[in-house]
C-alpha cells in the first residue's frame, strides 16, 4: 500500500490484533477502507466485528498493530476522533424511560450542537427516520424497528463523517432491514462512510466492500459480486430421494467442499479444479433420477468456501 | 422427586452465580469479618476518657489535686485549660471539649465550709456522654480531705451542674440531626453508585463513552441533581425533627444548609467511586452497606466517639459521617457558627475533591 494513497481511507490499520488473555478475538487485520464506501464485516457471532469495531472507535486498546481513523492515530488520538464518528451499538443504548425527542436532545447537546440548530436538526431526524408518531413516546415501549431508527437518528445526529454500525439490524424484520438501507445509502451518497457488521447475507450484498472474517481474521475481501466471481467452487444444486443419506455420501470425496439441504435440493460446493462437476457428481453416485443443475454462486456459497463452514456452523464452534 | 430436583438446581445455580461473582463473594466474607472486629472493638457503651477542659480560678494546690484525682477515674480526661468559662463554653459549642470543670477563685474557702466546690458544665446534647459527666456531681472527696473536722454537709453535691444545649436530657436532640447524617449517607451513596452502574449494566454507557464528553464532565453531571434530592432529605428530617420530636434548630439555617451541603458532596462523590469499582447494581448495594454500617455504629452516631478506642477513632475519621454529625449537631444544638468547625469543614472538602478526581480517574472512557 503506496502511503500517499492512505489520504482516501477512512481507516486504514496494520497488523491490529486484539487478545484477552489466551483468546485472539483480532488477528492481523489489514483493512484500508475508502472514504464514502460502505464496508462490511461479514461473519458469524464471535469472530472479531464488534472487538475491531470497539478498536476503532477507542474503546478498547489493541494489542498491537496501528490503526488510523479519520486521520487519527487509534488509540492515542481517540478522544478528537470521537468528535467525527457515530457508533450506533449492537445492544440498543438509548434511554427507554426518555421520549424520542428527549433522547435525541441529549445526544445533541453531549456533542456540543447549539440550541437553535438542535431544535431544527431533531426535527429533520424525526421526518427523515420517520418518528413523527412516536416523538413524545417513551422509547421502552417502541418497536425494534422504531428503536433501530431512532438509535441510527441518534449517532448521526452531530453529522459523523464516519459511521459505524455494530450489527444494526439483528432486532428487525426484513422490511425493516430493506428501510433502513435505503438510509443507509442515503448517508453514503453524502459522503459518510459506514462500517456495518453483520451475519446477514442480504444485507452483506448491499455493501460496496466486504471483509469475510472468521475467528478474528480476515478470509475474504473485495466487493460482493467479485467474491462470488471468484469463488474457488462451482455450485451444483442436486435433486433426488433420500438427500439426508446423499449428502453423507458426497461429502465424502475430497472434491467436494460443502453439501447444504435447502428443501428438496442440495447445494453441493464443488472444487473449481474439477472441470465437469455435474459429470464428476453423477459418475460418483449411482442413482438414476439424480437431478443436477449448474447454478449461480451466493455470497453464502462464498462464505462456506472461504471458511469451510456454513456461518452457522462456523458460530457453533466459536461459542463451543 | 422432580421438585427436589428442580429445587436442587436452582440451588446448585445459585452457588455457582455467587461463586463467580467475586465481589459479592467477598464481601459475603468481608461483611462479617471486617464490621465484627471493627465494631466488637469499637463499640463500647462503657463511656470512658471524655475530654473535658478546666478552669482554675483559684489558683490553688487544691484545686490541682482535684483534677488529678478526677482524672484517676478514667471518666475523663484533661485535654485543655481555659482561662474563663467563656472560652471553656466556646470550646464545647465547638465540640473539642464535652464539659469543663470551673473552679472559683474562693474554693479553699468552700472546701472548709463544706459548701458546693464548683461547677460542672456539661455538654448534654449526647444523652450517654452527659450521664458519664453526671457522675461526678457527687464526687467523693475522701481521698483528698483528710482533716476530719472538716465534714460534708449533708446534701451538697460536690459540683454544681449546668447542662447545656439539653437540659431535658432527651436523646432524641441527639439523634435526629444524627439521622440526617445516616440517612444522606444511605441515600445520596446509594444513588450515585448504582446512577452509573445502571448505565453500565444497560448498556447506555457504551454509547456515552463513544462520545466527547470527558470523565470529570459526566462525573460532576451524575453528582449534581442529587444533591437537591439530598437537601429535601435534610429538610424533611429536620422539619419532622421539630414539629414532631420538637428539636429545634439553634444555629443559623444557612450554617446548616452549608455543612450539609458538603456532607451531600462528600457522600455522593464516595457512591461515585464505588460506581467505578462495582459492576452491577447488586455489588453497588453491597459496598453502601459496607460504608454504611460503620457510619452509622462508628460515626458517634450511636456511640460516643469519645468511648472508642482510639484505633476505632481513627477509622471513624475516615468516615465522612463521622465528620458530619460532628458538625451538624454543633450547628443545630449548639448553634456554631460553620465557620469555626474548621478542621471538619477541610475534611469533607479535601475529601470531596480527591474523591472526585479519583472517580475521574478510575472512570475509563474505554471498555478493556
């Protein structure tokens, strides 16, 4: 990395690892992230997102490596970072027994914004995440959705130049989800940059850069569509009887990288060397209404080849 | 048996939460052992060395002798001489002696007379304090009259007793500006402690510390508005005092409102620093209780301050109460002027401020 280019990243770190006591929750990780782009952090529970993203911002110190945010130096400079960034957490931290108006107030006032503007720039925030309805109410008594608008309202209230977002969206339904991106883009298109973590595969596709990390470190990066272009397998979707017995059985040959059931087919990953992988599946199983299909990668497909397991599997052993 | 069982696990549960939890565990140890040792020692009814001052007047051997032979009883002791009982007065108002012993200048003349030797006076704000002077109303004077012609006569107290600030010795005057020592002390550390614990358990304080805001800046904001819920404490406590127990407030209310001022500072700066200590609202209780209960057997609250032994004493003088009801019951009973309890008012102050600075310290804007 040239280091006249590190004036086009927001982050940019070296080495950041994070350790508690014999655990390495970071490991290595070499970021350099683009002003204005949304980043992703994709993985499962565990595997680093919220230890990196707490890095970041300064709440914790690393262990070793340099980190660089905004131009400053992480952790020595954190506290004139804290000025330019939002941090949105993964556990909703708003005050529940104060009003909608009232909690943007606070936010407001702890960044220093002068009376007048606050009084306008909480009702812009209000309009534009769509509180209106609910301004004087308590937010203990909100939806997650509405409290997901509000705590997004609330960590761009000071206009950060850099938002981060710890798994935003794990208390929402889909619609709500498809919402708040639209936000999302919103702020990108003015020039925020946004870091967002998730375990969530349609929501890891909306990213413009993507980080596939697994205990603590980086498998993967580039944008969506490159990482499924590239993806070291070909995808077969497999049709037949007795898929639970069928799966045991291709998983035993080495060429094959995955077998995931979903309904009545099987997704079967297999090796990018194998050049006729439906010739390669049919010679292997004898079983004459075996119907296979070439299909298109998924970003899940992605994730599986890269780590070896499926994101929920990959969670079970991490919390094992 | 499946009751037994499930009873069993919630049991096993139990003992394992509180194993891991290590604060509660200690101080499921540390309660008993520590307040036990403290207060077996300290507590001590048996009222022993008060300091009291004299005022010879008379000049004479005599009345030396009889202060030594006074002094031999281990009621009291001797801790300063005044020149007249006005001085002698202004130092119990101001709490450094509890009595004074006057001597006229005619007192060779009383003891072959037969007559009242003295006066006694007595600071009988503390019930128990002036019960232990009151002994010395009818001192025998055997040991130091030896001339037999010399007699008593009959039904004379050896001192005249003048009690001050309580002549109806009633120990509620005692203990209700007492109380609004214990009574902040529970509360106002209470709150403080679990104001940002509380934060820390529900997660507010992740999103907080993410901010600009600076430790001292979120300290003294968390400290503030309590201080008004303290001086409607004071208020009602001395108010009920009053009306109900008809104590009434001797000193000026601007002295008393001063002291307890910073009596409420002290108190929640303490809460603060056991919030950067405690990690759930459970451990914040717990360590209030810890502070609590020696403020409230230690602080001269319930027992004489002068009856402890001295370790005791100077455990007591850690204690922010013990400071207060040194203060609050020179204003009100005795009406002090704030200003002359200089030591006491620099105490809390002192202890304010580094306390504030510690919390500071100790409250990290970081999560490792």
């Amino acid at each position: 990395m040239r280091i006249n280019n590190r004036d086009n990243f927001a982050i940019y770190t070296q080495g950041l690892t994070k350790k508690f006591g014999s655990l390495t929750a970071v490991n290595q990780l070499n970021l350099s992230i683009e002003t204005g782009s949304i980043y992703g952090f994709l993985g499962p529970n565990g595997c680093g997102k919220s230890t990196t993203i707490r890095m970041l911002c300064g709440l914790l110190t690393p262990t070793s490596g340099t980190a660089e945010v905004m131009g400053f130096a992480i952790p020595q400079q954190a506290e004139a970072l804290k000025k330019q960034v939002g941090y949105m957490t993964q556990k909703f931290s708003l005050y529940g027994d104060l009003t909608v108006v009232e909690n943007l107030k606070f936010m407001g006032q702890i960044f220093g914004l002068n009376h007048r503007y606050l009084k306008t720039r909480i009702d812009e925030l209000i309009s534009r995440y769509n509180l209106l309805a609910q301004k004087d109410q308590r937010v203990a008594s909100m939806s997650g959705g509405q409290k997901q608008r509000l705590a997004l309202a609330a960590s761009v209230m000071h206009k950060p130049a850099l938002l981060f977002l710890d798994e935003p969206t794990s208390a929402v339904d889909p619609e709500n989800r498809r919402d708040f991106w639209e936000k999302l883009f919103d702020l990108s298109e003015s020039g925020t940059t946004i870091l967002v973590s998730t375990h969530y595969m349609d929501e890891a596709e909306r990213c413009h850069q993507l980080a596939i990390l697994e205990r603590g470190a980086m498998k993967a990066e580039g944008t969506p569509e490159k990482l499924m272009q590239e993806i070291a397998a070909e995808v077969v979707e497999v049709k037949g009887s007795h898929l639970r017995q069928l799966k045991s059985q291709l998983l035993a040959f080495p060429e094959i990288k995955s077998v995931a059931q979903q309904g009545i087919r099987l997704r079967v990953l297999v090796d990018k060397n194998v050049s006729h992988p439906i010739e390669f599946i049919k010679t292997k199983i004898t079983d004459e209404d075996l119907e296979c299909n070439m299909a298109h990668p998924s970003l899940e497909d992605v994730f599986v080849t890269v780590t070896g397991n499926s994101i929920s599997e990959t969670a079970n052993k991490g919390n094992a | 048996m499946a009751p037994l069982q499930r009873i069993l696990a919630i049991i096993i549960k139990e003992l394992k939460q509180l194993g891991r939890d290590r604060l509660t565990f200690g101080m499921v140890i540390m309660i008993p052992l520590i307040q036990l040792l403290m207060f077996g020692y300290a507590i001590n009814t048996d009222v022993r060395n008060i300091p009291i001052g004299v005022v010879n007047q008379s000049d004479s051997a005599v009345a030396r002798i009889l202060t030594e032979t006074i002094k031999v009883t281990q009621v009291v002791d001797v801790v300063a001489s005044y020149n007249t009982p006005d001085e002698a007065e202004k130092a119990i108002v101001r709490g450094e002696i509890r009595g004074a012993l006057i001597f006229p200048n005619d007192l060779t003349k009383r003891i072959v007379q037969g007559e009242v030797l003295g006066q006694l006076v007595v600071d009988g704000s503390d019930t128990v304090i002036s019960s232990a002077l009151l002994q010395l109303r009818n001192f025998p004077l055997d040991e130091i009259i030896i001339e037999p012609n010399l007699s008593r006569k009959a039904n004379k107290p050896t001192f005249e007793v003048a009690l001050f600030f309580n002549p109806s010795r009633r120990s509620q005057v005692n203990i209700i500006p007492g109380l609004v020592g214990i009574i902040l002390t529970m509360t106002m550390v209470l709150f403080t402690s679990a104001a940002i614990v509380r934060e820390r358990e529900q997660g507010n304080l992740e999103l907080l510390i993410t901010t600009p805001i600076r430790s001292i800046e979120l300290m003294i904001g968390k400290i503030l508005p309590y201080i008004i819920v303290g001086l409607i404490q004071v208020v009602i406590v001395l108010g009920l005092g009053y009306l109900v127990f008809d104590v009434g407030i001797t000193g000026n209310l601007f002295d008393v409102f001063l002291v307890t001022l910073l009596f409420i500072a002290a108190s929640l700066v303490l809460g603060l620093i056991i919030s950067t200590i405690a990690k759930t609202q459970l451990q914040a209780m717990q360590m209030t209780i810890f502070v609590l209960l020696p403020s409230i057997l230690l602080s001269g609250f319930m027992f004489p301050y002068e009856a402890m032994p001295k370790a005791a004493q100077y455990i007591a003088e850690l204690l922010p109460a013990t400071h207060f009801m040194r203060m609050i019951r020179a204003v009100v009973l005795k009406g002090a002027d704030a200003t002359s309890l200089v030591y006491d008012n620099l105490w809390l102050i002192g202890f304010t401020v580094i306390g504030l600075i510690i919390a500071s310290i100790r409250f990290k804007k970081r999560l490792d």
